[in-house]
C-alpha cells in the first residue's frame, strides 16, 4: 500500500497565530477538507494520528479542537498560494 502525500494543514485560531501541522493521515486535500469539515459538523475534535506539529522531526497523534479555529487551508505544499479552505 503506498503512503499518503504529506499535507499541510494550517489553523487559523480566533486569538493567535497561525499553526501549521504536517499530516499523512489522508489520501488527498479533499480527502483531509472532508474529514475537517465532518469534525465542525459534528462539533468534536480532529484527530491526527500520523502528524507532525510546526515542522517536528517526529510523528505524533494530535489532537485539534476546531471550536476555536477560524479557517483552515489543506495544501500539498507551504508555499502554494492557492489551497483549500474552510
């Protein structure tokens, strides 16, 4: 089974800077926009088991609570100017 592209997924919090996690935990951006999106739907909380906080060396799951979040842009890569949002 081949891995999935990393994805950067960057939040947009109400009262603070941009966070941006690395993630394979989907196939696609629209794979990773569906899932977010279901999450605010369903008012709970996104789980990432296979991510990578603010550019860490290594894999953790993450956990985050959309409550407070703004927007959100799913992208292939950071420095693209176009991409996903919420």
């Amino acid at each position: 089974m081949p891995e999935n592209p990393e994805l950067i997924i960057r939040l947009h919090p109400v009262g603070g800077e941009d966070v941006s996690v690395l993630t394979q935990d989907f196939a696609s951006p629209k794979e990773a926009v569906e899932a977010i999106s279901r999450a605010l739907d369903e008012r709970r909380t996104l789980i990432l088991t296979r991510a990578r906080y603010n550019r860490e060396s290594g894999e953790n799951a993450v956990l985050v609570n959309l409550a407070n979040v703004v927007s959100v842009r799913v992208a292939r890569q950071d420095s693209e100017d176009t991409g996903q949002y919420l």
